[in-house]
C-alpha cells in the first residue's frame, strides 16, 4: 500500500508545487505539507478500499449469483442509501478541505441530495444464495 501511495505522490507532488498554496505562500516545502496532510487524512479509506476489494475477490472466487432485486430488497436499499450516502460522500469528501473557506463550500454543497434507482441487483453467494450485498 505504501508504494502505491508514493507512486501515487510524486506526480502530484509536482502539479501541486507549480500552484500556489491556500495561504499566499507557493513554496514547495508548503505545497509538500499540504499534500502529505491530504494523503494522511485519505489513509483510512485507502485500507478500508483494499479490505473490501478482497473480500470481493475472495466472494466472487466462491462463486456469485446476481438477480433483479424484488420490491421489498428496492425498498431497503432506498432507504439505506436515503438514510446514509450523504454522510458517506462527505466522509469521504472531507480530508480535502484544507481550510475554512473549503469546509464551508463542502457544508453548503453536501445539502438535499436526491438519488435516482435505475437497477437494482442483489448478489447471492452461489452455493448457500446467502445475501452478500445489494447494488
């Protein structure tokens, strides 16, 4: 994971040094703090990523089925993503507000979302159809 994020760093260590910081100061040595406090605040998702792209792996290597989900799977999954996507995506959002004017912008932008349903699939594990997730 390290690697990745030190492969990842470097371009963006140089796009970000060629602008200028938040603070008026366009130093590198700036550009550099900013960034590394962004790649902290981003660690957690980083390893909770990779925890659930192998528990997909490990899943899909067992075997999956995927159907059309029924009324009552459309209903839970409304209000799941109803009750909680908004507070996830500013979970995730949130590391990248760097100052108090970027916060604000965060807050007013993260109000009345509203989300559509096209298809819903619900993903059974093959052998015993247990529940694995709801998409």
């Amino acid at each position: 994971m390290k690697k990745r994020i030190l492969l990842m760093a470097l371009p963006t260590v140089l796009l970000v040094s060629g602008c200028g910081s938040t603070n008026g100061d366009s130093s590198l040595l700036s550009a550099l703090n900013q960034f590394a406090t962004l790649l902290e605040g981003t660690t957690p998702f980083i390893q909770e990523s990779e925890s659930w792209e192998q528990y997909s792996i490990e899943k899909t290597a067992q075997g999956v089925t995927y159907s059309t989900a029924n009324a009552t799977e459309t209903q839970f999954v409304t209000r799941k993503i109803d009750a909680e996507y908004a507070a996830a995506v500013d979970r995730l959002s949130r590391p990248f507000a760097t100052n108090d004017n970027a916060k604000r912008e965060l807050d007013a932008a993260n109000q009345g979302y509203h989300f559509k349903y096209n298809q819903i699939m619900v993903v059974k594990e093959k052998k015993q159809l247990k529940l694995l997730v709801i998409v």
